[in-house]
C-alpha cells in the first residue's frame, strides 16, 4: 500500500514564487531568499502592503 502524503501546494503556503519552480539550485535558491527577504523585511503582501500596527510587530528587521 502506497502512502499518501498532504503537502502543502503553493496555493496553501500563500507564497508566491518570482522564479520557475524547475529544480535547479538557482530557482530554489533565488526563491528561498526572496521569501526570507519578504518575512524578515517585508512587505509580506507586496508594496501596497497596510498595516493596522506598528511593523515592527510584523517583521523582525522592517522599519
């Protein structure tokens, strides 16, 4: 018997990724900086990104 698993699909995880998902260590990489750089920065939800608080409470190096 086959196991199934539930990953998540990129519909899931809210990411949008800027570079083809195609394997190579170059679209892995230039992906996982960019979501790093987006959780840790910001904007999360692109440029015109409001925030009901301080962004200080949202990211930890964002002004």
């Amino acid at each position: 018997m086959a196991e199934s698993t539930n990953a998540p699909t990129p519909a899931d995880t809210g990411y949008v990724l800027n570079f083809p998902t195609d394997g190579t260590s170059f679209g892995v990489r230039e992906n996982l900086v960019d979501i790093l750089e987006r959780e840790l920065l910001g904007p999360i939800h692109g440029e015109e990104e409001l925030l009901p608080f301080s962004p200080k409470q949202m990211y930890l190096v964002g002004l």
